[in-house]
C-alpha cells in the first residue's frame, strides 16, 4: 500500500478535520474543512483509501500545498 498526500489548494485556517486517522474514506470525499477569504472549502481525498495521518489541527494555518493528512491506498 501506497501513502497519498491529502494537500491544500489554497492558503487558509483550519476550521474543521472531519475524519479520523484509520477512518475510511472515498476518492473526492472531504477530509478537512479550511476557511479562506470568509469561505469554506473541503479538502478532498485524492484518492480512496484509509486515513494513516492527520497532520494539522484546526486553527493552524496553512499555505497552498501544504499537506494535510496522508491516506494509504
């Protein structure tokens, strides 16, 4: 199995994580909440799998590409 990075597109605040780590998750399936500009916007699983890692906590900021949670495929 294969560890997929879960990355950011755009700079923001962690507002919410809304999986936990050897969750399940689908391909596109949010993973975390990010505020930006007043605006929410999930991140997305690249890819289904398992979550192995959450590396941010909500209230951390965070720059486009950061990667935020890593997900075994």
């Amino acid at each position: 199995m294969a560890l997929v990075d879960v990355k950011t597109e755009i700079t923001g605040i962690i507002q919410l994580i809304m999986c936990d780590v050897g969750d399940s998750v689908d391909e596109d399936e949010p993973v975390i909440m990010l505020e930006s500009m007043k605006m929410q916007i999930p991140i997305a699983a690249p890819e289904g799998g398992t979550v192995a890692e959450i590396l941010v906590e909500p209230g951390e900021t965070v720059t486009e590409g950061s990667v935020v949670a890593r997900i075994e495929a």
